[in-house]
C-alpha cells in the first residue's frame, strides 16, 4: 500500500499500523479517511484482524449491577473454590441403597469358551451371585372392567349402586396416574409435555394434556379441605418462616408467597406483594414467632414475636461495599455492626456451654452495644440508611437469644420456596387464575407430605379413595415421628 508520509498530512503503512487501536482519535480517522478508498479499506481489515486476535467484543455486562447471566464467559472472573469439600465430613457411615427384599427370578450364566484366548474351559467349583434390579422395557398398563351391579333400597325408593374407588366418577383414568402425574408438575417441576411424553412413550399410556388439567382441577376440589388445614397448623405452629417471590400468570406479574414451620408449607398465589395478600393469610393474630427478611409488608402481621433475617444485613453490607465503595464513617459503622452480628449468632452457638448467669451477662451486654450504635450520629448515607431500619426492627434482631427454637435466619422458608422457584422455571408458572389456585393448593399438599416423611402419590391416592368411598377426605397424615 504505497503511501508516502509528506509531514503531518498522510500516513504511512507502518505510521497506520501504530495508530490503529482503542488510542485511535477523531483527527487520525480523518485523515486516513482523506487518503481514499485504499486507505480505508486497509484500517477496516487491520481492526478486524485485531478483533479476531484479541476476541474483543461488545462489553456487555460492564456494569456490576447487571445480571451475570449478560456478561460473556471468557470476560466472567475464575470461579472462587469452596469453601468446604464436598462429601460428607470424614468418618461420616456410607449411604448404599438397600439390598432387594425379593428375587423375582433367577438366571445362570455359563462359559463354554475362554473369553480372553477362546480355548476351551472345564467347570470348577465356584460361584457369585450378583443381584441386579431394573425396570422392565414391557410396562403394559392395567385396563380393568368394572361391572357395578345396582340395587333397589325400599327405604329411599331408589336404585343404588357401589362405589367404584379407583377413578374419579365419569373418568376413565386411575387414581394413580392422576396423582402421579400431578405429582410430577407440581412437586417436582416436570413440564407438562415432558409428562406427556413419559406417559404416552415410556409407560405405555396414552394422554391428552387438556383431559390431564381437568383432572388435576378436579383433584385441587377434592384436596382443597387439606389446603384449609394445611393454613390452620401454620397459623398455630411456634415458629413460622416468610418469604415471597415473583409469579407470572397469563403474562401478569403475581407473587408467590411461602409460610413454612417444621411440619408444614403453605403456598400462595397472589396478585398482590403488599398487606392486603398478608391479611388472607393471617386470618387471626399470630401468637407463634415470625421469621422474615426485611420486606415492609410483613411489619404489619400482628404477632406475638417476630425475628429479622441476619444474613440480610449482613449481605446488604457486603453489597453496598461492593458496588458503592462508600466512604467517610461508612467503614467503622459496618464494622462495628458486622461485629455485632457475628457475636450475637456465636454467643446462640455456645449457650449450652454457658451457665445461665453468664448467657444472660452476654446477652445484655449485646442489647447494650445496639443502643450504643444506634445513638451515635452517623453521617454516610447508607449508615444512615441502615440505622433507620435497625432502629425500626431494634427489637426483633436478637429474638433467637430469648428462644432456641428459633433461628437466626430465614434459611427454612428460603429453602422450602426455592422447589417452588424451580418449578416456576420449567414450567413458566401459570396460564390464568384457575391454573395458579391448582399451583397453589397442590404444591402445598405434596411439599407439606413430603416435609412429614410419607409418600406423596401413595398418601394423596388413598385419601382420595376414601373420599370416593365415604364422601368426606380424611385428616391429613401427620408426620413421621423420625421427621419431626
């Protein structure tokens, strides 16, 4: 590319070379511009050499308040080791599956020639058994002919018949597989689809998704007195965790709420995030402690204790740093509040090694630095944000000191809502109202068996055949006493 370098007026190929780059400037594009097409062409070329050297892209997620979903992987940081290894701690027994209780049949297998040189073998004595179990590739559904025979009752005057506990009435379809296939959506978060697909390909039975919403809303009808009492134990247990999550139905934003204790989780669908949806719930005033995070809505439930999440403000004190970068007094106040937090989670851990006089001792004296915190005249922006909300909720941080039953944080209603979080995922949430109340009671049904120790299927089909039987569902099981 011949181009002759006349003072500061052109340029040439090896002067291009060296201005072509992130230092190139307005003036140097003019003047490469200036020199014609040729010259274009080769700064064009140059820079798309570069490009694919460098494998420099458009900087997405430049900012670190994107999600990270939006930041290419060659430009995410290596991903820090954990913290623990996986695995059980040393030591810990192994977990096997158990051995079969039944031979179904038995098979001898035999050599007639060496499987490694192909001579000729002789038997000798020895022999293994190995044990294998499997599903068999045949599964045939079970298609059964009911004859129902009628009666004449001379009291009522009328022919009856009996009942038929296996399906739903007018259905063709078992129990078993309506449940289980409900079981799957709404507990385990198998898409709709893939149900289909698992029934009509794998297990032989043929279904239409329609014929399968209807069935499960006419299971929601039956299950909804156990949706009742489910809310009912919440309301009367000791301890009760919160949380909430977005919900989309039919396109709209709705949120999930989650009330969860040791024996049962109740969800809800709603299309609301403020105290209007917390007052469905909280039918009567709450004489257990509630656990939450900082959200504004549940200041106003109506309860005998409650306890804020700890690992929030820790979070949003490690957030702020982390984005913000603050500045001023910000440094000692996280410091002194971190602190705080970290010995008051320490002194719940040691109570049992404390005598009583001294656990009471400590505990004071973490009342006592609170106020201590509080009173000092912070000037940062976020410490000032922070000491508004510990002032506000100055009495419900240190609640777990007073009873050992409850935690510090909001893990359980984070770990029982997270299921439901997944299930939102695979199977994008709901398509109308109807279809979110079916979510709603379903989901707590199978979560609240499960969190009790019983089989879900096998639990939710029997209560269903006697209700066909008697017309009234019976109590919900209560838990295993090893899951208590």
């Amino acid at each position: 590319m011949p181009m002759a370098t006349t003072g500061s007026d052109t340029l040439d190929v090896a002067s291009l070379l060296t201005v072509l780059g992130p230092q190139l400037t307005a003036e140097q594009a003019t003047l490469i511009f200036q020199q014609g097409q040729e010259a274009v062409v080769f700064a064009l070329l140059n820079l798309a050499k570069q490009l694919a050297e460098k494998k420099v892209g458009v900087p997405i997620g430049t900012d670190p308040s994107a999600p990270s979903g939006q930041t290419p992987p060659y430009a995410k940081p290596p991903a820090k080791g954990r913290a623990k290894p996986k695995g059980a701690r040393p030591g810990h027994p192994g977990l096997h599956r158990p051995a079969p209780t039944r031979i179904d049949r038995q098979e001898e297998h035999t050599l007639s020639a060496c499987p490694k040189c192909h001579g000729p073998v002789r038997p000798c004595r020895g022999s293994r058994t190995r044990v294998i179990e499997d599903i068999p590739v045949d599964i045939t559904p079970v298609v059964t002919e009911h004859t129902i025979h009628r009666s004449w009752c001379p009291h009522c005057r009328t022919t009856v018949e009996p009942t038929v506990p296996d399906a739903l009435s007018g259905s063709t379809i078992g129990l078993r597989v309506v449940v289980l296939s409900a079981w799957l959506h709404y507990l385990l978060g198998t898409t709709l689809a893939q149900i289909i697909d698992v029934f009509n390909f794998h297990l032989q039975f043929k279904l239409s998704s329609g014929g399968l919403i209807q069935m499960w809303r006419r299971l929601r009808e039956i299950l909804r007195a156990w949706y009742l009492e489910i809310q009912t134990q919440a309301l009367d247990s000791a301890v009760l965790h919160a949380d909430e999550t977005g919900w989309r139905v039919n396109g709209t934003t709705y949120w999930l709420w989650c009330f969860a204790s040791k024996d049962v989780t109740y969800y809800m669908i709603d299309r609301r995030r403020g105290s209007p949806a917390l007052k469905r719930f909280f039918k009567k005033e709450f004489t257990g402690v509630l656990v939450t995070d900082f959200w504004g809505a549940y200041n106003t439930v109506v309860c005998e204790q409650k306890q804020k999440c700890l690992p929030h403000l820790l979070r949003d004190l490690k957030r702020t740093q982390h984005y913000h970068k603050p500045g001023g007094d910000w440094p000692a106040f996280s410091q002194q509040l971190k602190r705080l937090i970290r010995d008051s989670i320490r002194l719940s851990k040691r109570r049992k090694e404390l005598s009583t006089k001294a656990f009471t001792s400590r505990r004071q004296r973490l009342d006592g630095r609170l106020r201590e915190l509080l009173a000092q005249p912070w000037e940062h922006q976020h410490a000032r944000r922070l000491i508004k909300r510990l002032r506000r909720h100055a009495s419900e941080l240190f609640t777990f000191l007073d009873h050992p039953e409850v935690p510090f944080d909001n893990n359980h209603g984070e770990r029982q809502i997270r299921p439901a979080v997944i299930a939102r995922k695979n199977s994008y949430a709901n398509g109308s109202e109807d279809g979110a109340e079916t979510q709603a009671i379903l989901m707590s049904v199978f979560r609240t068996l499960k969190q009790r120790g019983h089989n879900p299927v096998s639990a939710v089909t029997e209560a269903i055949r006697a209700y066909l039987r008697t017309d009234e569902l019976p109590p919900m099981p209560v838990p295993i006493a090893e899951f208590r």
